[in-house]
C-alpha cells in the first residue's frame, strides 16, 4: 500500500542544473500537487493538477515547471537549479479537489543546490 | 505577509496532560480549516478539520474549536501521549471549490515528556 511515492529522497545539485523530482500515486486520485517546505515557512503550493491534463501555479510557481503525465504521475522540473530552491519538496495527491477530500503526502525530497 | 499562522514554534508537555496548538488566520474568506501531522523524514497527515459554520469538531483525543471572530483555531490533545510528538501545521481553505489549494502555518513542534 504506497500511496504517494517520490524519488529520489536526495538529491545536491550545482547552480543551473536541471532536475525533476517524480511522484506517482496508486490511490486512484484525479488531483495532484506540488508543495515546498522552508523552515518556519510551513508547506507552501508550487503547482497543483486537479485532474489528469490540466495544470495551474500555485504560491510560488516561477522557476518550476510540472507535467501530469497520466493519472498517477506528476513531475516537478527544475530547468535551471538556484541556490535559493533549496528546500524539501513534497507531492500530494486528494481523490478530487474536493474541499473535504483531504491531501495525502509522499516522504518528500530532500534538494540541496550549492 | 503569511495568512496562516502558527506563533509558537514549539510546545512541551508532561504525558497525560492537555496539548493546546494555536493557529491565526487573517483572511476572512477562509472557510475550511485542516490540521495535519508531520514526523520526521516522512510527509504530513491528515488529523483533523473544521468547516467555518461549526465552531468544535472533535475525533477521539483530537478537539479543534473555531473561534471566527477572532479568526483563531486551536488543535486540543488530550491525554497528551509520548506517541504525539510531532510538527502541527494548521491549514486554511478559501472556497469550497477552490481546488482544494492549501494555506498552510509555519508549523509548531510539540514534545511530550513521558
């Protein structure tokens, strides 16, 4: 019973690399999301994708891209890393957009960028 | 400017006691509110929620009151057990249809001394 998977759970990149963090979920789920967490800062919305091909920024949005692959997976892409995207990133997944639908998190990846 | 937030960063308590997590919000469209759970290295679960239209909702050991004027929600543990020790992120949902996209708090760490 998995849930929400992410991989990897680490990665350290170099500024202006390129990277994209996988999330997939086997829980039959229509909407998907992508959150980061600084410290004293909480969980804040990168992207989400409240049903498989359709995507809309969230929170924080520039410096990201996303891709809804197919029901299960949804993709994270970084084109050029900066130091200032460290963080970790978690994805999530809720069986509609739904308001009393609640969100269930992958572990998370953990991204340091030197 | 955070909508959502959690003043104090963390909280200690004997076991069997109350826990009292407080949460401020300051934009008054938000009309659903969720509490999740975190532990280390793994992703945020879903505790408890609340619509605007109650004031108490409660499940087992977990009671968050609603406080709307004040626009101020606390999570109540009780009894507090060792097992509880984690980080509490409040979150806030405008609309009931708004695509279920989250405003989460900066998060408290409670500590329960056995």
């Amino acid at each position: 019973n998995a849930g929400v998977t992410q991989t990897p759970k680490f990665q350290v990149l170099k500024t202006g690399q390129s990277m994209t963090l996988q999330c997939a979920q086997d829980m039959n789920h229509n909407s998907m999301y992508w959150y980061r967490q600084d410290p004293g800062m909480g969980l804040r919305l990168i992207y989400y994708s409240a049903s498989e091909g359709t995507t809309d920024k969230g929170e924080v949005p520039n410096g990201y891209n996303v891709s809804r692959l197919n029901k299960r997976e949804f993709s994270l892409r970084l084109e050029s890393a900066a130091p200032s995207q460290t963080s970790v990133y978690f994805c999530a997944s809720s069986a509609t957009g739904h308001y009393n639908q609640p969100q269930h998190f992958g572990d998370g990846t953990r991204l340091s960028i030197l | 400017d955070q909508q959502v937030k959690q003043n104090s960063p963390s909280l200690s308590v004997q076991e069997g006691r109350i826990s009292i997590l407080n949460c401020d919000y300051t934009n008054s469209m938000f009309d659903y509110f969720l509490w999740y759970k975190k532990y280390p290295a793994e992703g945020p679960t879903f505790l408890i929620s609340i619509s605007s239209i109650k004031d108490k909702n409660e499940d087992g050991r977990f009671t968050v009151f609603l406080n709307k004027s004040a626009k101020h929600l606390s999570l109540h543990i009780v009894p507090s057990q060792p097992g509880d020790s984690a980080v509490y992120f409040c979150a806030a949902l405008r609309g009931l249809n708004a695509g279920n996209m989250l405003t989460f708090g900066g998060g408290t760490r409670l500590m329960v001394k056995p």
